[in-house]
C-alpha cells in the first residue's frame, strides 16, 4: 500500500461524494477528464514516493546549514524539486493565460498533497511560490508581471511571505519595516523580518519576496502597511540577474518540525541598498496581502491533514504487521500472537485517526470546489453566497486539521509504541512537522478571534445562515437512507446550539468577554462542520453500498463506520464546549496575570 | 521566577490541601521537620536550577554517541550527577537501613521532581537506580543485597530494568531471553533485550540489570518468567570488579525526546557467559519487577506532571513579559502594545495547563502520601483499605498525567508562537519528552485494560466503593464552604455516572466488547479523579482565604478559580466519554483490519 495517498479515497470524495464530474464538464476545465486526472496523479504519486519520500528523514536529520552567510542543504533536495519541475507540476496551481495547468483547484490541492504527505519541508517552498506567483498575478502591475512571474510560475525561482517581524508576529499593526520611495518609482527598504520561509536557500538562482512595510508618514497601524516585491538579486531589464539587494541573512531559526525549510531572520537594507517595487496601491499592503489568504490557509489545514495522512497509514500497515499479544477471551501462551490490528484499542486509535484525517480532507476539497465553481459559474447571487460561506470555512480550514490531525500524529506514535517515539520511523517526524500549523499564517487565537468575531456576524449572520442551507440540503439528501437520520437529527441540534451560542455572544455588550471563549467556540464550530462533511460521505457510502462494485464493500463500510464513531465519540464533545461559550464564561477572563501563581 | 517549581504550591499542598504535618509527627520521620524538608527543597532546587537545568537544551542537541561500542555523554551529565551525589541525594529514597536518607516518599517525588523538570534525561539514570535498588533492596538474597546494594544506594553504580525484546513488548507472555541454571547457583543468560533506557553509559563503573528470562522446562507465558540480576561487570567476593560479562550493545534507539538517556538494544550471552543471580524465587519474576509497579508507574505519572510544570512556568513567564497586540476593545496603534497574558486566549491556555498540572501534582501528592501512611499505619484495616485505592489510582496517576501534560506541554508552545516551535526556547523539548511518558512502563492501552478490566472489578468493586468513601469525605468537608456546593454535586453525578457506567460493563458477557472503550474510561475516570484533587485543593484554598496570610489572596484565588475550569470546561466531557462507555459502543470493536482503507 502507498504512504502517502488513498487513491480509492480521492476517487470517493471527488466523484461519489463531491462533484469534480460536473467540474469538468465546463469550459474552464475542458482540457481534463477523470482518465487524464488519474494519469496526473500516477505521475504525481511516483515522483513523491520516489523523489520526496525517500529523503524525508535525512532531511529532517540533517537540516540545511548557515556556513558563510548563506545556507546548504542536502543534494536530495535539488534532485527532487527538479524531477517535480521537469514533470511540468511547478505550473500546476496557475491558469493557462499565464503558463499554468489549469487544473481545478480541488485537483491542484490533492496532487500538492501527495508531496505534502510524502515530504513537506520541500514542499513549503513550492507553497510559498504558487502563493506568491498568484498574489503579483492579482495585484502586481504588468512591469512587475512582466519580469518576475514566468520564472516564479516555471519554479525557477521561490517566493517568500514576509510580514513578521521579532517585535509584532501576530500584531501586524506594529510592523516598523520602513519602504522610502525613491525617484524613479522604486522603494528603498529598511528593517528585519522574522519567522520567513525559505528566505534564504540554495535551490534557486532567486528568491522574490513580498514584504510588507511602512512607507513614512502615512496612517498608522495596519492602515499605513503596503506590500513590496523584494528581489534577492535585482532582475535586469531583459530578464537577466544584476546586483544582489542588500538583504542578510541573520539566522536560521531551528523548528522542532519541517526541519527541512530554513525559516530566517532577515535584515533588509542593513549595509547597502535594498531596492523593492510597490505591489498594487500604497497603504493597500495587508488587503493585498490577505487576497490569497483563503487558499493560504486551505493549503495550511491541507498540510495538517496529509501530514496526518502519512502516520495514519504508516500506523495502520504497522497494525496490520506486528504481532503482539492475544485476544482478551483466550491468552493462552501457546496460541500464536494476533497482529495488533486486532485490538481493540488499537482499532480505536486507528478509527480515531481515519475520521480525523478523512473528515478534515473532505473539508479542503469541499472548500476547494467552492474556489473553482466560482471560476466557472455565471451566477453571481450563488457566488457571493459561496464566497461567504468560504470565508465562514476557512479558519476551520485552517485550525480544525491544525488540532485534531496533530491529534492524529500522536496517535500514530502511539500504535508503534516505542518505535514510533524513534527517529527510526517516521511517525515522530509527522508529529514534529504538524505542531507547526497551529502557529503559521494566522494562530489558532487569531482564527478563532476571526470566526466568533467577525465570520458569525458579518452581514448580520448571513454566512451562517447560507451554511445551515447547505447543511439542510445535505440532511434532506440524506433522508433517502433511514440509517443515516440519527446523524441527520444530531447535526440538526448541534447547529441549533451553534446559532443558539452565537446569538448569546453577540447579545453581549463587553467585547471582550463575549470572545473570551472564541478558540472553544472553532472548535466546536469545527466538529460541527467536519460532522457534516461525515455525513456527506455516508451518503456516498449508502449509494455506493446500494450501486457501486461488490469490492468496494469493505471501503463503504469503513466510511459507514467513521461517520458513526465521529457522531458518537466526537460530536457529543462540541455540544459540552459550546456550553461554555454560550454561558459567557469568564473564569480565565477574569483572572489576573498574578493569580497563575500567587505572585 | 524559578522555572523548575512553584515554591509557594508545594507548600500549599502539603501542608495545607494533604497531611505532610501529621506524617512528620510519626516516629518514623522525626529526623525531620517543615524546616529541614525546607532546607532540602532549597538545596535541590539550588542543584537544579545550576547543574541540571543549564545543561538540559545541550545534551538534547548532543545526544550520547555509541563510538566504538561504548557510549559518550557530553561532561555536564556527569558532573550534575555527582553534585546531585555529593549533596547526599543519590539516598533520598531508602529507608535508613541500608544508607537512605528515610524521607516521606511524597517528600522524595517533590524533590526528585526538580531535578525531573530541569533535565528529565540525566534524571531517568537516577529514576531508574532507586527501582532496583528498592527491588533487590525487597526480593533479593542476602548476598545478593550484601554485594550490589551499598553501591546502588550510594549512586556509584546505576540500574536498569530489562523487560522488553523485539518480538515483545507489552507482551511480557511472550519474551524468550534463556537463563541456565549452574552448578554454582547462578544462571547463564542468552537473548536480546529492546528499550533499556541506561542499558549502556559512561557514567557509572558498573551497570546492574534486573532482567526477565525464562528458565528452560518451566511454565508457559508470564508464569514461567523469572528475574535476575546481571551486572555489566562481574563483582568480586570483596566487592572489587572482575571480569566483563558478555552483554554487547547491539544499538542505541534514537528518540524523539528524553534523547539525553541512552535507550538501548542489548544482546546478552551472544559471545561469551553472561552469568546473573536470580532475584527471589524461579517464576515469580513478574510478580517480584511487579513489586515496585505502583511506585514505578506513580513516577512516569511524576515525570509527565513536572515536565509540564517545565512548560508551564516558562510560558507563563514568557506571556507576563512579552508585548504584543491590543485589547480587543481599542485596538488604537498609538497606545503602546500589552503583554499577552492580558489577552483571553492566552489566558486560557494558561489556565489549561495550571489546572492541569497542579491537579496531576496534586494526585502524584496524594498518591505518595498513601504510600507514606501505610508505612507508619498500625491500623491493618485501614492499610488495606489504601492499598486497594492506590491499585485503583495508579492507572490514572500513570496516564491522565502522560495524556493532558502533553496537551499542557502543547499550549505551552503556542503561548510562545513561532519562538515556542524553536530549538532556541525549551518549551518544545518539554513537549517531546513528555511525549514518552503514555508508552513506557506499561502503555495508555494496557493502563485502560488495567482500570477497567481488573481494578474497578477487583473484590466485587471494593476499591471503587474505598474511592466513594474518600471522595465523600472531601465533599463533607467541602461543605463547610457554600461557594464549593456546586462542585460536590457535579463530582458525586460524576461519580454515580461512572458506577452505573462500570455496572454496564461488569453486566457484558463479550469481554472484548465490554473492554473495547477501557482507555476511554480511564481518561474519564481519570478526570473525576483530578477534579477531586481540584476539590481538594478549593477547601484548601478556602481555608486560606479565611484565615491565611492576605498576601497569599492572589494565589488563593488562582487555586479557586482553577477548581472553577476544571468543573466547567473539562468534567462535562468526561460525563460525554463515560456515556459511550457505558453505551458498550462496538463502532471501533466490529471494524476489521480491511475496512479501514477497503483493501
């Protein structure tokens, strides 16, 4: 079995329970058909099990260096990155005008993550570039497009985001980059930026990237911010690399996970010129910025997920392998021992990891489509409703896989035992490398102050409201198997307490109190919606079971099974939790920064 | 602050929520008072903080190396063992017979727990020594004591316990390590022993194994296992050192975390005698390693609490001293930034992990406290009656620990953010280490087997009824306060929950199904458990208010308002968890193998 994909899996979510079919039937899209899509994803998941998987534990083992000033990392690497770009997929994630694939988005996500699965340190360098190439795209102006994209497009060159700095990580209101415009258009840019991905590397000739800073005297706060395009090395006007920027690298940070990616401090203009081009308007930086935040944020909960993906797998065929005790009714010492599989407990774990895992993947390429039906559909009235709902998804998106497939990961070790909390296999990695998406592209705080905070209430609720029409919609799609309408009728309750909750926070007047509980509420919020996406995958499995192959029964059964022990084991846990934002509670609120300790 | 132990909170804990007063008023620790056990804190605590905590991020960076068949340890380990042998600590945990220092045991787990939270690694060596020593000390011959104990008491040489092999791990039925008898008494080992943490080290001039073989022609499984003690090098009659016995190290594991502890693959006989001495009778070597279990097992519950505590301090530390962000309320950029402990998230994850640890510690407390009554106890009545609590304690003193230190040891990484996901801060080492803790010494699985299957059953229920009558001794008292009513209500449904819920499995004839949710019922009970401690610990704390120092408001405050989380955010689920137990769910018990992937 592979490591790193459930092909029958992607089949089940894209054509039984999603729509990818009708996809790509449409124009956008019409280059594609089921058979080509396979095919893509037969090259995908050889070049990531033969390229990018078997380096993941040498590269984790053996980080890139800082020697000189600048940084070295492993050969395998290079070798792998080339083997994605010579098979074409660095183009993947972009549309034809500009030398993409054009491939749906939700297509783009499940190929991407067999990379992420297989070795996501590499892969953090293909995601910052894709997002990078797409925002000068949006909001580069056509010099700008002119010289950077196609090799950013090509994967010649990486991008980086740059918005942290040591003094203002999830504040970006007190960024002190300073950008000074220059005569001839250009900014000279001054100031450090910290926590970068990728911002130093020796895998590409340059690195392109996009800062945010302060251009001196305009409005304070997150109002003043514009975004730069920042070149490593200037790029001359018929393509060809000029003069370095002046941009040092101060150190490499070390992370406890995707030890593969530096991730730098950076000193911009600090002992010479750092010359860098205004990316759309003045003052328009964090708008422009946050244009492809949406996606950032799929791709980070994606990352949760597949890096979860990884231990559920590699724990289920160790399951499955290792003998090891007997059954509880007959230990007799001379019977043979069963595989642990046969557990009981370690059938839990396993459970426990399927539904996290599948649920939350369902979730991404369910978000997914949402992107690419807006793509290709005329109706603006829908759009703008499917915009909203995305924007309700989307620090679910981010967080639910940032908690619960870690949650998965630890599991993962758990089932190995004392071999997975050994560097020799690869579980532990998994669960280093997933403790970072709590923390990147907006903390679990942050999303949680987003969703309670604005997503509930924007335009009076009304994302919400378009997410119970769609939950209703998947309910009455369900009430065509009577097995499924226990679940029907929890989801139906859970989403009332939702509303419930939601009405009593916005009921209340101290604004700080009423989100003091906001991370619970995500979290609740999150079970709720992954519940959901159960749901719309038993429906699958019932039709499937009633239509499908005769083979497939097992597979059936097993998503049958996931949804029941997600209803069963897990949603009862959001309710208790959505209790105790509703009732306002202030027990952490009011205590005082003294009272932890008495002192 | 100190970043190793809250001072003031063990205090409280002793002297205020247990009974450390009345156990130093008994003959058998009247060596000592609250003064002198103060002077040893302060000694301990000065040994920590300089020779064991500032060496804790070197040797995890520096692991020790297997060179040539030997181990190499970085100097500092050694140099910390021996100022923590030089101050007379190495006998902190033996009686006065044989060289101790004859301290309450829960007098040594506090103080052990400094040196477990400054460097849990070099601790483990230690840890391990006072098992043996404590078992040869209970079950050996006369010469055998004679010969090996003065220097193990003495910290001179180390110990460790060889259970596990590569085909067994929690499966001890099925270990096949041989020990031949010989002419003269003693046995000839052969076989290879997997996991023996301290198997191999430059730091003692011998090694002691207690290690588990089976005599050929003697029973199959568990009843046919015996224990011996192999020393790495053979003693002389005068106690000078003789020639090496045959134990090669076949290889170091490399872990995730604690990687400053070697854990080893050894072979024994596989080139030369390996002779060792069998420790009590032939076959009864389970029950004889059994013989320290409750204390072993109470020790990792220790080991996960004071990492924890590590991460605790520090981010609470860090939270109180790092700017960043604006109230919710008026975010104007012009008014400098707060510290993040003033945010209501953070709270929260600090709350979380005070609440969290502080109730473990306290049941660790508790625990020992037992351990220590028995000793001085005439009452044969009542001895019994602990015994049979504490048997029903230790699975939860074992793994509520090991499961929700680590989730402490989680959040304290996202206090610190991206800073916390680096090497460069401890917080995310704390977090690997305790990742351990649910694996050895018997896993999460086997624990949950223990509780349920075993513990809770035992004598028709006798422990679980001593349970009801110590926790409602608690809430008698308890109701001296009215502000604690609330909590006595909720913990006895708790506790009437969880009777009904073990009647429902007792009632199951499938003794797989009836088993099949144990590990979920051992975190329940596990919760009720420590919300008993939190009660505890709010009488306590009531107490104080009414008649303590007004200095002492602040912390007495914190203790409430930690009661207060703990009731409302964390018993609810274990009421949802208990309820699925009860329900002799068998969504993850009738899972096949296949049906997890349909293949």
């Amino acid at each position: 079995m592979s490591m790193i994909v459930n092909r029958r899996d992607l089949d089940f979510m894209f054509y039984e329970a999603l729509d990818l079919d009708n996809l790509l039937k449409s124009a956008r899209y019409s280059d594609y058909d089921p058979e080509s899509i396979d095919a893509i994803f037969d090259l995908c998941q050889s070049i990531a099990e033969e390229e990018f998987l078997p380096c993941a534990g040498k590269l984790d083992a053996n980080e890139p260096q800082f020697v000189d000033g600048a940084v070295e990392t492993i050969p395998e690497v290079k070798q792998a990155i080339n083997a994605f770009k010579d098979a074409g997929l660095a183009t993947s994630g972009y549309d034809a005008d500009i030398g993409g694939m054009q491939l749906p988005w939700m297509v783009d996500q499940a190929l991407n993550g067999m990379f992420v699965c297989a070795n996501n340190p590499i892969h953090i360098y293909l995601f910052l570039t894709q997002g990078v190439a797409n925002m000068l795209n949006a909001c580069g102006s056509a010099e700008l497009k002119e010289q950077y994209l196609g090799p950013l497009v090509a994967g010649d060159w990486f991008g980086t985001m740059c918005l942290s700095e040591p003094q203002a990580g999830s504040s970006l209101a007190d960024i002190r980059t300073k950008a000074e415009p220059m005569a001839d258009g250009s900014y000279k840019l001054t100031g450090t930026k910290m926590w970068i991905s990728g911002g130093e590397q020796d895998l590409t000739d340059n690195i392109i990237h996009m800062v945010l800073a302060k251009v001196p005297g305009g409005p304070a706060g997150v109002r003043g911010i514009s975004l730069f395009l920042v070149p490593k090395v200037r790029v001359n006007a018929d393509g060809s690399l000029g003069e370095r920027n002046n941009i040092a690298l101060a150190g490499l940070n070390h992370k406890m996970g995707c030890r593969g990616a530096t991730n730098t401090l950076l000193n911009f203009g600090e002992g010479g010129d750092c010359i860098g081009y205004l990316v759309g308007n003045e003052n328009d930086g964090l708008a422009n910025m946050f244009h492809m935040m949406n996606e950032a944020r799929i791709s980070v909960g994606m990352s949760a997920v597949m890096t979860a993906l990884g231990g559920y797998l590699y724990s289920l065929d160790y399951a499955r392998n290792r003998p090891q005790g007997r059954p509880l009714d007959n230990k007799n010492p001379d019977l043979p021992q069963v595989m642990i599989s046969e557990h009981a407990d370690i059938k839990r774990m396993l459970m426990t990891q399927k539904a996290f895992v599948e649920g939350a993947q369902m979730l991404m390429y369910y978000s997914s489509q949402i992107i690419d039906q807006q793509k290709i559909s005329q109706d603006k009235r829908q759009n703008q409703r499917m915009s909203l709902l995305l924007d309700l998804l989307t620090p679910i998106c981010k967080s639910w896989p940032s908690e619960y497939c870690l949650e998965a990961n630890k599991l993962a070790i758990q089932v190995l035992g004392g071999y997975g909390y050994t560097r020799e296999y690869p579980v532990e990695r998994l669960y280093r490398d997933n403790r970072l998406n709590h923390i990147h592209e907006g903390t679990w705080g942050i999303q949680g102050l987003d969703i309670l905070g604005r997503k509930v209430q924007m335009h009076n609720g009304a994302a919400v409201a378009i997410l119970r029409e769609e939950v209703q919609a998947t309910i009455d799609a369900a009430s065509a198997y009577s097995q499924l309408s226990g679940y029907s009728e929890q989801l139906t309750a859970t989403f009332d307490q939702i509303e419930q909750t939601i009405a009593a926070v916005v009921g209340c007047d101290n604004k700080g109190l009423a989100l003091a509980n906001a991370t619970i509420f995500l979290d609740a919020m999150g079970h709720a919606v992954i519940a959901w996406m159960w749901l719309k995958q038993a429906i699958a499995a019932c039709k499937g079971l009633n239509d499908g192959d005769a083979g497939d029964k097992d597979f059936y059964a097993g998503k049958l099974a996931a949804t029941q022990f997600f209803f069963r084991y897990e949603i009862p846990k959001a309710c208790t939790n959505l209790e105790v934002v509703a009732d306002l509670d202030s027990t952490c609120f009011d205590l005082t920064a003294q009272q932890f300790l008495g002192q």
